[in-house]
C-alpha cells in the first residue's frame, strides 16, 4: 500500500473498513495519505493519547466546503458558517459555552427519567416482533426505539421527525463523505431547514428537552443563533443515525453469536457489556478530525503543525495489543475503554442516553431473537469515510 493510494479510494474498503485498519495497523500505523491530504493514526495508544494531546486541534476548518473548487465555495458560506460553529470542531472557550449549555439537557438524572417510558417501547415493540412473520430489524424494531428516545430528549413533537431526519441525511452527507458541490448543497439545504425548525419552536418556547435548553440560551444571549443552529445540527445527526445504527449493530453481534446470546440470556448483568462490546466493534463514527498545532513525532515520523489528522477510532478499537482477540464479541470483556464516544471534553455528551436505548432493547428483545434468524443477503453499509451507516438492515424470520 503505497502512501500516494488513499487505503480508501475503493467502494469496498468504505463499505468494510475493518480489514484496511488491520493492514495500516500493523504496517504503516501513522499513515500518509496523500490524496485525501491528512495523515492516518490507527493504533490505540497514538489514537488516544492524541484526542487528549492539546496539541492537536478540533479546529479542522470546513474540508467539505475548503476542498470544492475555488468557484464553488462562496455558494456555501453559510454551510461553512455552521460547521465550523459545530462543537465537535470548536475548542473552548467557544466549545464550554456551547457545551455547557447542552449539558443542562442530558443529565444522569434527566436521561435516567426516560428509563420507565422506553422500557415500555421496548417491551412492546419486543410483542409485535414476536408475532411477526418478517421483521427488518432497522425500520421495525432500532429505528423506531431511537427515533423515542431521541423525540423524549430533544422534546419535539414525533410529527417532526420526518423533516428532521431530511435533515440529518443532508448534514451527514457533509460531514462523512468526500467533498463535492450537490453534498454541499444539500448540506446547505438541510442548514436553512435546521435555521427556520429552531425560529419555528422559538415562537412557541417549550418546555423540557434539549431544544428548550437551546431556545432558553439563544433568549437569553448565552448563545448567538448561529451557535444554537450548530449545536442543534450536532444533536441530529449525533443521534437520529448513530443511537440506532449502534442498536442493529448490537443485535446483529448477537444473531451471529449464539454462544454469546444464550449467556446473556442466562446472565441479563452481562447486557451492559454487550453494549460496549457492540460499540467498540461497530463504533457509529469511525473517525474524529484533528489539525495539529505544533510538530508531533511518532518514531521516525512528524506530522507538522498544520497537517490534518484522521484518528481512526475503528482502527483502534480493535487494536490487539490493547484489545486481545479483537475482533470477537465478548460482552464480558474488561477493562473495555473503547474510543468510541471519544474523550476529554469532547467526549460524547448523549452517551448516557445511547447507552440506556441500547441496555432496555436488548433487555426486551433478547427472548425473542432466540426464536429468529437472519434471512436473506448480508446488510450492506453506506460508503462513508467517517461514518457507519447501513444503507440496508438485516431482515430476521422465525426459526
């Protein structure tokens, strides 16, 4: 694998990664890639100890924008405003204002509210998959758990969902694929929509949920509008995909694992594992970007101040020298520190919440996927550099 070939120029190493990681692990471990013009940390030591390094920055500048043509980029100056305010890019001081603010909404306490309500969902989605001659497990089962417990957080009317979720798929066009002018559009499409959806619930100031929490700070000038639209945008797309992408990941790690579901099923303390185990192994976000502010050498190389990084978190989770046997699922694996939710003060603020969806589905469904298997071709993935997306769900039928 030369350093002038991106390892991920072919449709297949996108839609599986896992395989490329292995190879730049072992061979190349801090990897230049030349046509994608950032470097590759794959390792577990280097990937952590840079999400924590100060000098490396979140400030990475708006690549879906920067990298169109020179023509093309003022089209899209206010996707570029609202990436670049996104708190997944930002350092503090502007990162804290921000953060501080969402951090009102997710709460042990206020996610801990949520358990009774979901339990219920789970129970009763768990029914209707039981009786169910054919259920695909993202539309059926994942999609509407997540879609719940995202609609309870944020405090939106379910009718919303739709539009919110055109939305999403716009962002996250920009945010996990190559740059080009009709993803920038259509990111820039979903920003207006996410603009006129915060002015919209604004007028009618609710109450409770995150979305309360940014109309209260944007009222009261803790945060401009620009930075309330950011941290919004941040929201959607950290949750609406990523919460039920790691619930189908879960329980296809199960239905391959029949070892490992009948010991759950025999010790339900090992769900909270499992959980782990599924985000280690199917990490939502496979990436985080980093542009670094000061020479950092890794043994005989330096990535130079104002080089980018990718810190392939995928990569590192299954790092066998951190993580023996890495690639199989044991949901009694400890110490489990996985990357996946990052760390440091840009760890994943939703995390708690991710977690608890995760722990009451499987919870409700573990019974029944022991009377069901998986039918049809293998699901297939989206082919996104930075995000782990299914393009199709597994399908499951009775036994």
């Amino acid at each position: 694998m030369g350093e002038s070939v991106s390892p991920f120029a072919d449709f297949q190493s996108l839609t599986d990664p896992y395989a490329t990681y292995r190879i730049l692990r072992e061979r190349s471990p801090v990897y230049w890639d030349g046509p994608e013009d950032w470097w590759l940390l794959t390792r577990y030591c280097d990937v952590a100890s840079a999400l924590r390094d100060a000098r490396f920055s979140a400030e990475v500048g708006t690549p879906s924008v920067d990298l169109l043509p020179p023509a093309e980029r003022p089209k899209f100056d206010r996707l570029k405003e609202i990436l670049s305010a996104l708190p997944l890019f930002t350092e503090p001081p502007v990162h804290t204002v921000v953060r501080t603010e969402l951090q009102r909404a997710f709460t042990p306490r206020a996610v801990d509210r949520l358990t009774g309500t979901l339990r219920r969902s789970a129970a009763s989605l768990a029914e209707r998959m039981a009786a169910a001659e054919r259920v695909d497990v993202l539309h059926d089962i994942v999609v509407p758990i997540a879609d719940h417990a995202f609609t309870l957080a944020m405090g939106v009317d379910p009718a919303a969902l739709p539009k919110l979720r055109a939305i999403n798929d716009g962002l996250i066009g920009a945010l996990g694929g190559h740059a080009c002018p009709e993803r920038a559009g259509r990111a820039q499409d979903s920003v207006h929509g996410l603009t006129a959806f915060l002015q919209q619930h604004a007028l009618v100031r609710p109450e409770g949920g995150a979305i309360a929490t940014l109309i209260a700070a944007l009222a009261e000038h803790r945060l401009t509008e620009n930075q309330a639209v950011a941290a919004l945008a941040q929201l959607v797309t950290g949750s609406l995909d990523p919460t039920p992408q790691t619930l189908a990941a879960a329980v296809l790690l199960l239905l391959r694992n029949p070892g490992q579901r009948a010991r759950l099923l025999a010790t339900p303390d090992l769900i909270p594992g499992a959980v782990e185990e599924a985000l280690r192994l199917e990490p939502p976000f496979l990436l985080v970007h980093r542009v670094a502010r000061a020479d950092v050498r890794y043994g005989d190389r330096t990535v130079k101040a104002g080089d980018h990084v990718a810190l392939l978190l995928g990569a590192a989770n299954r790092d066998p020298r951190r993580f023996p046997d890495p690639d199989s699922f044991l949901p009694d694996r400890e110490p489990n520190r996985h990357l996946s939710f990052g760390v440091g003060h840009h760890f994943c603020l939703g995390s708690g919440l991710v977690r608890l969806v995760a722990r009451v589905t499987l919870e409700a469904l573990l019974p029944v996927l022991d009377t069901m298997r998986l039918s049809g071709d293998e699901p297939e993935y989206l082919p996104l550099i930075g995000i782990r997306k299914l393009k199709t769900g597994p399908v499951l039928v009775p036994r």
